[in-house]
C-alpha cells in the first residue's frame, strides 16, 4: 500500500472517530434547568440532579432560568442544539412551560419535571412533584394546634402563576377554615421572595398589630416574615413554613420559626435523573406520568435530622 493511501487512510479514520467522539459526547448529556440558585431549595435540586447524573456517567449542563419563561424557552433550545439527551427542569411556570416542553420532546428530547407541574399531561416524561396537598395539610393542622384554634393570622402565598402556590393555599384553608376562631386578615403573594415577604410583612404589621400566625406558601418567605417580626419585637407571633430548609431548620432549632414541611427536593431530582437514565437506555418511560412524593412534618422533635432538604433515618 503507498504512502499516500495509508496517510489518506489515517486521516479518515480521524475523522470517523472525531465523529464518533463528539456522538458519544452528545449522548452523555443530560440538562439541568431550574429556577435562580439564591433559593436553596432550587440549588439543592440541582446538586442532586447533578450528582446523580454524574454518578451514573453522564456530562451535566447546570442552567438557572430565573423563573423567567422565555429565558425558559432559550436555555432548551441550548439543551437541545448542545445535544442533551434529557432535560430535568423544574419549571418557570405551569402554561408558560408547555410550549417549551413540546419543543423539547420534538426535537427528540424527552423532559422530566421536579417541583412544579405544568397544566397539559402527556407532553413530559414525567412529572415528579412533592404531594403538595397532603404537605399543606400538615402544616395547617399543626398551626391550628401552635394557634391554640383561634386568633388573626396572616397567609404569604407564592408566585401566582405556579401551581404549587394554589394547591398549598387550598391545603391550608381545607383545615384552617373549619376553625371558625381562626381569622385570616391578610393574604398576599410575596413571590416566594424573602426580601418580598419581609416587606410585605412589615405593611401587613402595621395595619393588623393584632396578629397571632403567618403561614407562608414557602420557607424562604417564611424568613422573611420572621425577620421582620423579630425586628418589630414580636417574638410572640407563629411562623410556619413550607419546604423543610436548612435555614428554617436552624430557626425552628433556635426557637423561632415553629414548624415546617420538608418536601424532598433532593431525592425527586435524582429520582429524575434515575428515570431520565432509564429512558435514555431503553426509550421506555416512566409508568405514570405524574408522581407525587409524599411530605414530611418538622418540628423541633426531628428538626436535627433535617439536612438539605433530606430526612435521615
């Protein structure tokens, strides 16, 4: 063989493993999408989804859309032009998302949902979300005791358009409501922001001096309503929150804030990462769709179990 061909050879074969290299890259990757990582809920999904995902083999791309829906749409399309193979995302809202994750699933892009559902079924792989209702549930029913059954209280919900936000109201006024002594005289949605809850918190002080509780969609505006209590003197006040942080954790530890809901963020991002592995090997989903991971009660008794957003045993 001459020299030539041989040279002509190697250089193809260069070629076809480049090739193959760059396959094998593309189908390594799985993307990580969620909303800002100042939250730690968020930041706790993303880590287990990435460890996860890690450990299994894959490359990661770790994306923060900031709840903002078309930066939403823009970081998919990323996913999608880079190759992944799956997108884990929890969403920057239940109808905005829907188009985005269509998007996803025909270019060939199977999406599993954390945390937040979205509004039409059959377009995601899955959705993995926190049995919202039944955690709301616990939350009232243990303020209800903490309120002694009566006295004003205060509700902070979260962003309007996530589902999560309705269902754990509804949760909440499902059991508070059959306490006709319990009396709610402001409700407001504080976005699950803390700076904007304790904002709100203040305003909401000033014109209801009187009040006894706040129950808050969330723990980060669980914080923020604390903060600005403990600023106006009023130790005296309940303070129960929703997601089971290892800041409320440390509140509940130091007497401040009385209860919480753990939902187990960590472990519903690698049960996603597990599925989206599954699927990416044998092209079969999830049996349902929808699965909801049932929440868990803290208060001071096991708060010291409590460690990013996970229960130990």
């Amino acid at each position: 063989m001459s020299l030539k061909r041989l040279l002509l050879g190697a250089a193809l074969a260069g070629v076809m493993a480049s090739a193959t290299m760059g396959t094998a890259l593309a189908a390594d990757l799985i993307a990580i999408i969620t909303p800002s990582h100042d939250n730690p809920f968020f930041k706790a999904e993303a880590q287990g989804a990435e460890v996860k995902a890690k450990a299994l083999g894959y490359d990661t791309l770790v994306l923060v859309h900031d709840d903002d829906a078309n930066k939403q749409s823009q970081l998919i399309d990323t996913a999608i032009a880079r190759g992944a193979k799956a997108i884990i995302l929890d969403n920057a809202g239940a109808a905005a998302t829907v188009a985005a994750v269509q998007k996803a699933k025909d270019a060939g892009v199977p999406s599993f949902l954390i945390d937040r559902e979205i509004n039409v079924a059959g377009i995601a792989a899955a959705q993995i979300v926190s049995n919202n209702y039944q955690g709301a549930q616990a939350g009232a029913q243990e303020f209800v005791k903490l309120m002694g059954e009566k006295g004003n209280y205060v509700e902070l919900v979260g962003r309007e358009a996530d589902t999560n936000a309705g269902i754990r109201s509804k949760g909440y006024h499902d059991v508070i409501d059959d306490y006709p002594d319990l009396k709610m005289v402001a409700r407001q949605s504080a976005n699950w922001s803390q700076t904007e809850a304790y904002s709100k918190m203040e305003t909401i002080l000033q014109a209801n001096p009187d009040i006894k509780g706040v129950i808050s969609g969330n723990d980060t505006m669980a914080m923020g309503a604390i903060a600005a209590l403990q600023a106006a003197g009023r130790k005296d006040v309940i303070v129960v929150g929703f997601d089971g942080s290892n800041d409320v954790r440390d509140s509940i530890k130091q007497g401040g804030i009385k209860a919480t809901v753990l939902q187990p963020a960590y472990l519903q991002a690698q049960t996603a990462v597990e599925q989206a592995d599954t699927y990416i090997k044998t092209k079969k989903g999830p049996a349902q769709e929808k699965q909801l991971m049932d929440c868990v009660l803290i208060t001071p008794d096991n708060a010291g179990k409590l460690e990013t957003f996970a229960l130990a045993n």
